[in-house]
C-alpha cells in the first residue's frame, strides 16, 4: 500500500532535477504513487492532459450532486478573484493561500500550472519552516477535506498542477552515527488557519501534522459558533501551542546532545593523550584518527542544525506576527488578546533561542577542540613516522651493504667453481684414454727362472 510517506520519497528524488521545470509536468512515478495513494483513501484521479489534474470526490459527488457552484472555472475568473481579494499583510510571510479546487456537482477546477504561478505572484506564501502546504475547498467540504492532501511540488524548483510544497531543509543528527536521517520536527509539525470572509471561502494550512493534532484541528474547524472567529482563534492558540512544544522538545534533544558530544571527546582524551605510544602502530594512530575526524564532523553537523534551527525560529516569529495581523483574528477571550499572545510566544521564543545560542556556543567549542586535537594528532603521527621511516632508510642500507658482500663472496666462489669445472673436463677424458690405450695392448710374456 503506497503512504503518504512513499510520496514523499518521490517528491525528495524529484527535487533534484533541474529548475526548469516551472512549466513541466512531474515524473510519472509520482503521479502513479499519488494516484495510488488517493485510491486507497476512496478518491480517483483522472489526468486529462499533462498540464491538468482532475480530482473527485466520488462519496461526495454521489450524494450532494446539486452543490453550491464552484466560482472559480477558469484563469479569467482566478484573476478577477485575486483582483478583487487584496493581500493583507506585505512581505514574503503571508500565509493566506487561494483555496481552489472547490468540489461540487460540475466537477473541481482543473488547475493549471498559469495558475499556479498567477497564484504565487499575488500571495508570496513562503514561510520557511512549513514542509506541505495542502489546499482544500469551500466550506461545505471542511469537515473531512484535512484528510485529503493535494499534489505539492517546491516553487523552488517549478511549479505543476496548482499546489504548493514549502520546505526547509535540516538534517537531524543521531547522536550515534551522526549521520543526517530525518529533518527537524519543528517543519514537520502543523500550520493550520481557517479563514472564512465573507464570500465562504476556507484556506487551510497543514504541514505533516500527527494523527492527534489533526483531530483537534477538525473539531476546532467544526465548531458551531462564529467561524470566523473562535475557529480561528483556537487553530491559532492550538499551533502556537503544538509548536511552542516541539521547540521546547527540540531544545532538550539539542543541549542533551551537545552534552553528549563533550562527554565523548572527553572519553576520547584518555585515548588521545597517549597517542606517541598508541601512534607507534599504524594500525592504532589511524584508528585514533577517524575515531576523531568522525566526532569532529559530528559537531560540525550540530552546529549547521542549530544555527539552521535559529533561523526556523525568526520564521516563526514571522509568521505567526503575521497571522495575528489579520483582521479576522480576534482576541481569544475577553482579557487576552492575539497580541499579547503572540508577545508571550515570541518570550518564550526569545528564551529558547537563549539556549540554543548556548548550545551553539558549547558546540563550536567542541568542534575547535576537536579539530586542535585532531591537528595535534595529525603533527604527533607524521613525527612519529619520519622517526620510522628513517629508521627503516638505515634498516635498508645495512641490508644493502650485506647483500653486496654476498655478491662479492658468490662472485669469488664462482671463479673457483669454474676452474674446478674446467680441469674436470679436462682430466676425464683423459683418463678415459689412457684406459683404453692400456687395455689394447697384447700381454707381456712370461719368464721361467
């Protein structure tokens, strides 16, 4: 069964194409996980051409075929709505997106990629920390629409079929292998507004929200009060609050390894301080080495994290200033406004940045640590072999000098070999003769006295 997360995989691989696909469809591996992943969520997608999408709700179409009209059917009505809806806050954090794709009885709006940049160029929607903007319908479709997330692409690297992905790439350190696994969890949280003006138009924003928080954001959507106000109001204090949580979790997670990053470079020192006897085996010193190259690079990745998790933290803050900038945000309750909520939130804000900057600071000290130890190390393993590799040019000449009185001695043992060899063949043949010569001749006679 294809997940939300197999889709996600795909979207990852397709980042790294080139940034020329503004106009261009996406791969068809990701149209077909996409198509899979609707399908097992009771939907279907019917792709007309390359450049539209065409997505149904079949329960819905089935049940309320007369519903309220779509009033946005073409580019020409796109513009006259983004014409007549001014943007409410300047600058690059405004998090208001178009809610299109409406479902009615004559079928969703098929967007096109026009559209898609028509759409950006009014609404400049790029808070840093989102990872999936999802875009859903009217207000009649709320109330189940969470469940059911558009395409996304990176309008980074192109734009297609209408909808949006906003990410911000962190690598999360293991403080085991140190390798990057998953992005920071901040990104991965929940964005959620509800704006309904008064032409009943809905936008929702949610990026990789857990199960849980999901649930809450419904029955905060589902509330039978004033939508524009109290649903708005508790999905603002509910992602305040969720992120205010993750932060904090985040925090912990970094300072706890930081302190695990110190407590192993000061294991390592024991090992290290020895290194003139240990750097005798080569064996032992390049082991040392990678043993300190690899905590080095460790560090070095938590201090790129941190710093990137700073700047996810100004996002934030920008954001969230810009939400309660909204004319529709009214105060929570009768004493607490949105304003001193978003106060408080940028002092905690403020608090936590504090210790992050702190762990920052332990971070970049480790590093340099590590990378003067490691410079050290580095001196103490090329002494220690120049002092072996001269050891080994003397080796190498008494061997030298040893072999060349063998070759002298194996010389003069040749020569004498060779005379030897010599008169041998010389008195052999000899000695055959004088054999021979002896047995030819007639025996002497014998003398009687």
């Amino acid at each position: 069964m294809i997940t939300q997360q197999g889709l996600q995989d795909a979207l990852v691989r397709w980042q790294d194409y080139p940034s020329n696909l503004v106009s261009q469809s996406p791969p068809q591996e990701i149209v077909t996980r996409y198509q899979q992943l609707l399908n097992s969520k009771g939907l279907f997608v019917r792709r007309e051409s390359d450049s539209q999408l065409d997505i149904r709700d079949p329960g819905l179409a089935l049940s309320d075929s007369k519903a309220a009209n779509s009033n946005l059917k073409s580019l020409a009505e796109l513009e006259t709505w983004l014409r007549d809806s001014p943007a409410r806050v300047e600058g690059d954090y405004h998090p208001l997106v178009l809610s299109i794709g409406t479902r009615s009885g004559r079928g969703p709006l098929q967007i096109t990629p026009d559209m898609s940049r028509l759409v950006l160029s009014r609404f400049q929607v790029i808070p840093a920390f989102l990872d999936v903007v999802l875009v859903f319908g009217s207000a009649s479709a709320s109330g189940f629409s969470h469940r059911f997330p558009s395409f996304v692409t990176s309008p980074h690297r192109g734009l297609s079929e209408g909808t949006l992905e906003l990410s911000y790439n962190l690598r999360y350190v293991d403080s085991c292998s140190g390798k990057a696994q998953e992005p920071w969890s901040i990104r991965q949280m929940a964005v959620y507004c509800q704006i309904n003006t008064n032409r009943q138009r809905t936008v929702w924003i949610l990026a990789g929200a857990p199960e849980t928080l999901q649930f809450q954001l419904c029955n905060a959507g589902s509330d039978t009060g004033n939508m524009a106000e109290t649903s708005l109001a508790k999905s603002f204090l509910l992602a305040m609050h969720d992120h205010l949580f993750s932060i904090g979790c985040r925090q912990e997670f970094w300072g706890l390894h930081v302190r695990l990053l110190e407590d192993e470079f000061n294991m390592m020192l024991v090992s290290v301080n020895g290194i003139h006897y240990a750097s005798r085996t080569l064996i032992s010193a390049s082991s040392t080495m990678c043993r300190i190259g690899d905590l080095e690079e460790k560090c070095h990745d938590a201090v790129l994290a941190i710093r990137a998790n700073l700047q996810v933290l100004e996002s934030l803050q920008l954001y969230y200033e810009a939400v309660a900038s909204f004319e529709t945000v009214e105060p929570m309750d009768g004493s607490t406004t949105t304003a001193q909520l978003v106060a408080d939130f940028k002092g905690q804000l403020a608090r936590i940045r504090a210790d992050l900057e702190h762990n920052l600071s332990r971070a970049k000290m480790v590093k340099e640590s590590i990378s003067n130890k490691l410079h050290a190390v580095h001196l103490q393993f090329t002494a220690d072999a120049a002092v072996r590799g001269s050891l080994e040019s003397t080796r190498m000449t008494e061997m030298t000098e040893e072999m060349k009185h063998i070759a002298e001695v194996t010389r003069a043992e040749t020569v004498t070999m060779r005379i030897v060899t010599i008169l041998t063949l010389i008195y052999l043949p000899c000695s055959f003769v004088t054999v021979g010569l002896a047995s030819s001749r007639p025996p002497l006679p014998l003398y009687r006295i």
